[in-house]
C-alpha cells in the first residue's frame, strides 16, 4: 500500500496506524504515564515556541510524517515551521522536531527503525526519544551529514534550527 492508499484506508477508522514499508501497523492502546509524557512533550515545544518567537506549530500525534512513498509514521509530537497548515491537512509536509515516547511494543523500533526513517525526511533536525522509564531523553540532531546523539536526563536541552529552548527534565512526571 501507498502513504496515498494508505490515508484513504485510514479515513475514519477507528484505531491509531502507521504504514512501513507498505503494511499497516496498528497502534497498542496506551498507558497512562505515555499519555502524559506525549501531553508534556507538545506542552514543553509549545511553550518553547513561544518563548522564542519563531514562526513554528508544536501539533500532538495524529499528524503523518511522509517518510517515503510506502512509509508514513504518526509522532508522539512533532514541529514544524512556516505557514500554519490547512485545517483538513493530516500530513506535515516538513517537519523539523519529532517525538516519540518509548513504550514496551514499540520501543525497539522507535530506537532503530524510525530512527533512520525519520533522518530519511531531510527537513527533520531533532528526534527525540522519550524514556519514561529512565527518565531519559535520547536526543538525535541531524548536523551536516552526521547525526549526532545525546543522552539528556535533565537540563537544557538546545533544538537549534528552530532555535527553541526545553528543559529534559519537564518531560517526566515528578519524581
């Protein structure tokens, strides 16, 4: 099936999916510490949107990040910037942020899988990797032809283009 295909099957369907490689793949129901760290995550690039003044939308999962002609992956989060999208939009054509908040039946493939799918999108600079458990954030910037990853349990941490500012630790529920 065709990302094309693929979001006119999804049409009102209930149930979250994904396509790799041209299969759907539905989405486990979700716990509620994912739940939150996805909320706190949208919340966090929200507010450092606005503290930065840039001309990006923090959106929550339901968008569809087009990763090739057969591949299409619904973030926990993500940023884009420039225009603000039609209402009926369910793709973001250029993502710079996307997130992804590890759970137990994804958390292999959001570490690998979507790691070089993401990085194949070339207007995404940042992924990052929510580690509830840890209370980690796994933070993989795009620089030149590199991808560069740090491990962030608290703290600043720098998204620079767009040039948004978050602190690691607001990611997780209070200890």
């Amino acid at each position: 099936m065709t990302v094309d295909e693929f979001l006119v099957w999804a049409e009102g369907r209930p149930g979250r999916h994904e396509l790799v490689d041209g299969r759907v793949c539905a989405m486990a129901p979700e716990r509620a510490g994912h739940a939150r760290a996805k909320l706190r995550a949208q919340r966090a690039l929200e507010g450092a949107i606005a503290r930065a003044g840039v001309l990006c939308e923090a959106l929550p999962d339901g968008m569809t990040v087009r990763i090739d002609a057969r591949t299409a992956y619904e973030p926990d989060a993500l940023v884009y910037c420039g225009p603000r999208l039609p209402a009926n939009e369910v793709i973001v054509p250029a993502p710079v942020v996307v997130v992804e908040v590890l759970s137990p039946s994804t958390g292999f493939f959001d570490r690998h899988g979507k790691l070089a799918g993401y990085f194949a999108v070339p207007s995404i600079r940042h992924y990052l990797i929510v580690d509830i458990d840890r209370r980690m954030v796994i933070h993989h910037a795009r620089d030149g032809d590199e991808i560069r990853t740090r491990l962030v349990p608290s703290g600043p941490l720098r998204l620079d283009p767009p040039g948004l500012d978050l602190d690691a630790a607001a990611l997780f529920d209070e200890p």
